[in-house]
C-alpha cells in the first residue's frame, strides 16, 4: 500500500527516497482481442472484489449534503519551503501541494486497499495482471480548462520517473511501458515478475499537464501557482511563512461518487513555524484552527486555558485502522562503530521506555515492538511453519538467537539489569573501560554517538538515553540544525543517529524496497537512512511485494519483521494507537470515522460556529 503519495503532514512527505532507472519505451501494440474479452469495471482490490457497487452515490463514511465555504488553517511546524513542485528532489516543497492534483482512481479509506476511479471512469485488468487500460473521463480538466488526456498520463509518467524524485522510479520500476492507446485510453504493461498491487498503485500516479510542464524546466524549484486537476488551486504563496490553497468552484469532478460530499472547505491555509511551542501557542490563541497532538503532557494536562474551558476548544482520539507507525532512533550502518550489532544492541537497551511513559508520557503510551505493530503481520515467538521455511534456507546468514529466542525481545524492564546487559555485549564487540570512557581495545578509539535533530521537542527523549550511556563510558550529544541543514545532512547520510519513521499499512507492498533494501542503502534521498543493506532482507521484501494471498503476505511480513528485528537497526520508540486532534469547535463531520484513516477531506466548516467564534475572539 502506497505510503508516499498520500496527503501527510510536511515532514512525511519530504523526499527521503532512492534512485533506480526505469524504463518507458512506447510498448509494442496490445492484442486487441485480449481487451475485447477483458470487462471494464468501475473499481479494484487488492485480494477480493471492491465494496461498493458501480452505482454508488458516494462513499458511505461522507454527508453528501455537508455545506461549503469556511477555513481551515494549521500548522507547518520545521522551517520553510522554497517550492511549490512536490515532485523533484531540489528545494524544500510546501505543505498541502497533493490537494491540487488528480489521480486516475481513489482509494476509500473505509477498505484496506480498494481505488475506484476518479480521472478514469473506467479499467479494464488482465486476468493474469499483466497489464491494465484506464479510460479517462472526457470531461476531465485541468485548472486551465484544457483536457485530460491519455498523452499527459504517459507524460506525467515518464516525466516523474525519469526527472522526478527517485521514489517514482524505484515505486514503478515494475512498469514496461506506458501507451496511449487513444485520446481517452491509457494502457500500463507490466514486467513478467511484479507485485500484485501495481495494477491499483499506477493509477495512484499523479497526472500533470503535459502542455504547461513541456515547456518549463522540470526539475528546478519554482514557486509558482503550477496548474493541477484537483479540488484545490494555489491561491497565495508568502515564501517559506504561508501558502493557501482555494477549493476551485468549477472542479470539474466534484460531483463525481468519489468527490461527492468532499472538499467541503473553501480555504486551506498552510502556516509556517519554526518551533512546536510557538505553533501550540499560536492554537490556543485562535490563530491555527487544526492540530494534531503529539505530545502527551501536553494531552494530559495543556488544554487548561480559557477557551478550552470555554468549550470552545475540543479534543478527539482518532483510533488508527492501520499498523502503528514505526518511529525510532535511526542508526547509520555506514559508519563502523555501527557495524557489530552487538553494538546497536546495547546502545538499544540504554532506551528506558518505562521511565519515559511514567515521567514524561502520563503513561499514555505502549512501546513499539514489531515494524508491523497492531497487526497479524507482527512477528511473535519463534519461528514456524511457512515463515521458517522462508528463513531457513538462510540460516547461516542469520543470528542463531533468531531460531530460538522468541520476539518481542526478552530484555530485562530494571535500567540497572539492561545497562549491566549492554556492557557485557560492549565487552563483547571489543570496548573496555579507561577510566571514566568506553574505548575500543583494538582501535583506541572512544564510543562516541552524535543524535541529529532538527525538532526541540524530541530533545527530553533523547536526553535520557544520553545519560545512561554515559553510565557506560560512551560520550553522546545532541545536534540541533534547522531544517534545510537537516535535510541536506539525511541526503548525504552524514549522522550518526537520527529519528526516522516508517509508516506501514494493512497492506504492505513496493515502498518496502524503499525503506530497507540494499538498492536503496547508498542512493542519496533513500527512506534507508539506516544503510541496511542484507541480502537475507532483500529476498524477503521481494517475496512480500509479490505475495498473490492475504496469508502469503502475513507470513513474509512477519520473517520480514523478525529479521529486522534482530539486526537491530534502531532503537524503537513508542506508540499510543490513536490519533490525538484539537480544534477549534468549528468544523463538522461524519461519524463514524472511516476504518482505515481518517478523511479530513470529507470536514465542513459550520458558518454560524465559526463566526461565533470569530466574534469571540475579536472581544478578547
């Protein structure tokens, strides 16, 4: 399930992925009678059949009736943009650009992995997966009133794989060929060997306007108001402090089934702030309308302030329908006082979650144990059945403890029992203590780790950590760099130990060869910030990718988790199981939420609450 082309805050869409070379020469002529035989359907899923019929009014989790107009406006919290083209690795992009462009399906965020078609009306999937024809609606538009057209999807495609971020190449490197069959048909076919979900995920391309983009230089920032085809134009850019986005009222597809009751907002306003305590603030004051909460001091015990008194401030927990989202201390594996995972091991072990929970987390949280956390695709215990069949033709590439010591690790939960732990497996991998420092007894050379951050309120997680393994002898710091030098430091992998995350689904597929394979290991821009690079890794993220059943799939996320597991690439951090929001009471919205994610699209803003609350403001 794709990860990179949804609609996340800034910092899970930057461009933190890796280059491969794809090819998308115009395909040999597909055999007409295949097509002929072919039905044209109105939807797609990954395993079953879609839920909805080809009838449906509109998805069942939105109030067709919802009214427009209003604002919503937050936060961008981490520094500046530079640019209003998402697509390219140069510049800084801005928050909230995906809103301005159309895909040819939509995915419905109350199935695990179902599109139905938004440019394309309708699709046509060879039996054997081979290959898929999209036909595109004829009145598709862009902003400009020109048509969408079977030629700017083949542009768009070879556009992004060949000049845009590296992440579309590697995402679609199964892809052979791109043809346009017609004005209005598109046909994607694919190689012998690819994943069950590319079909699905090559409608997820975002379609750009050949005729403005192919006389412009692609890959250079730009802030300009670029055209797209979706609900949203850009309406105001104040480089790096706001951009806004206005619902177009002439979106040529709002009365689509998969729009209908969408998009209800007129104006969405993207405010930039270099700190999280000033965007906090910046709420409470009525300036930012929209949050999402992270800290849990500040859930538990920040919301004591007038007009959350008021009720004119509400809070909601948001369950989350998908695997917990891996966040952790990253370690680079390039560098080689990383390379024993020995090392990583103790290092790991210096993390005291249960003091964090107690002390800083109002014990809202529960520690992050598996990559696929929350779900059947969780590695648990020791290995059987099929998935020790997957791992043991590799057994001599792999840690003994992986056949026979169970995961979950089995650390001990006393500080004092896991640092007396991490110094016997320092010993191990060569370290001794001189005096009051940890020193490598064949190099000489001290332990020391540097932790990249570009965000100050992960500074108390990481503090902590500091100073139980200067208890050890290893001497740790903080780095604190703004987010430009933040990122320009990720592309060149120069850290030591950052903090990165890895969002999964219920559906993991092609972004997997993104986040650990070897390909991905030296390629500036990778989501492999850790360098991973195991052959053993390699061959299980490939089988997950092609798994052709819901259980092949659990049972090679789960060898897939294990091994991970057990290389100790990070240091795992933790996760609460919900979404924490705070708005001002304001906006509307359909209950219940959606099963697989909340759509904020499907929002209203109630005209009569938000000038209630205006009013109330202007008074203070």
């Amino acid at each position: 399930m794709p990860v990179a082309l949804c609609r996340l805050p800034l910092a899970a869409c930057l461009a933190l992925v890796w280059l491969l070379t794809t090819a998308t020469a115009v395909a040999a002529s597909p055999d007409p009678m295949a097509t002929d035989r072919t039905p044209t359907v109105h939807g797609l899923a990954l395993y079953d059949e879609p839920a909805l019929p080809a009838d449906f009014p509109h998805f069942p989790h939105v109030n067709p009736e919802a009214p427009r107009g209003g604002t919503l406006t937050q936060a961008a919290v981490g520094g500046s943009f530079d640019s209003t083209n998402p697509f390219i690795i140069r510049g800084t992009p801005a928050a909230g650009l995906f809103e301005i462009y159309d895909t040819l399906v939509e995915g419905n965020p109350d199935e695990p992995f179902s599109v139905y078609g938004l440019l394309a009306e309708g699709m046509r999937l060879d039996p054997e997966r081979n290959w898929i024809e999209f036909d595109l609606r004829p009145e598709a538009r862009f902003h400009d009133g020109e048509p969408v057209t079977a030629d700017d999807v083949v542009y768009s495609f070879e556009l992004l794989t060949e000049q845009g971020n590296p992440f579309y190449g590697a995402y679609y490197a199964d892809v052979e060929s791109v043809t346009a069959l017609d004005e209005r048909t598109v046909r994607f076919d694919f190689a012998e060997v690819h994943s069950r979900e590319l079909p699905l995920i090559v409608g997820q391309l975002p379609v750009l306007p050949k005729h403005y983009w192919e006389e412009r230089d692609f890959t250079a920032p730009s802030l300009a108001a670029h055209p797209g085809s979706g609900p949203y134009r850009i309406a105001e850019v104040d480089p790096g402090r706001r951009i806004v986005y206005q619902r177009d009222p002439d979106y040529w597809g709002q009365d689509l089934a998969v729009k209908r009751g969408r998009h209800n907002i007129d104006r969405l306003v993207y405010d930039y702030y270099r700190d999280r305590d000033i965007a906090w603030e910046a709420f409470k004051a009525g300036v930012l309308d929209y949050r999402i909460d992270a800290r849990a001091a500040t859930w538990a015990i920040g919301y004591d302030f007038p007009a959350y008194r008021d009720g004119l401030v509400r809070r909601l927990a948001v369950p989350d329908g998908q695997p917990a989202r891996m966040q952790a201390f990253v370690f680079n594996l390039r560098r080689d006082k990383f390379a024993d995972p020995r090392v990583r091991e103790a290092l790991s072990l210096t993390f005291d979650f249960p003091w964090l929970n107690a002390n800083l987390f109002y014990d809202a949280y529960r520690r992050t144990e598996s990559y696929f956390q929350n779900s059947e695709m969780a590695a648990s215990g020791l290995p059987e059945g099929e998935e020790l069949a997957l791992l043991e033709p590799w057994r001599d590439q792999l840690p003994e403890r992986l056949f026979h010591e169970p995961v979950p690790h089995e650390h001990p939960l006393d500080l004092r029992e896991r640092l007396r732990l991490a110094l016997d497996l320092l010993r191990e991998a060569g370290y001794e203590v001189q005096g009051n420092r940890l020193v490598h007894g064949e190099t000489g050379q001290p332990l020391s780790v540097e932790v990249l951050l570009f965000d100050t309120g992960m500074e108390r997680v990481t503090q902590p950590m500091l100073r139980n393994m200067a208890r050890l002898g290893i001497q740790g710091s903080i780095r604190i760099v703004d987010i430009n030098q933040y990122l320009n430091r990720l592309r060149r992998f120069d850290f030591d130990i950052t903090v990165g995350q890895f969002p999964q689904s219920n559906n993991p597929g092609n972004e997997q060869r993104d986040f650990w394979t070897s390909a991905a290991a030296e390629t500036p821009q990778s989501r492999n910030l850790m360098g991973l690079a195991d052959p053993v890794v390699d061959d299980l993220v490939e089988r997950l990718i092609r798994a052709d059943s819901r259980e092949a799939l659990n049972v090679t996320a789960r060898a897939l988790d294990r091994v991970l597991l057990w290389r100790f690439p990070m240091i795992p951090h933790y996760h609460s199981g919900e979404t924490r929001i705070a708005i001002w009471d304001k906006f509307g919205w359909p209950e219940p939420f959606p099963a697989y994610g909340m759509d904020l699209a499907a929002w209203w803003v109630n005209a009569e609450r938000e000038a209630e609350i205006n009013q109330r403001l202007r008074r203070r």
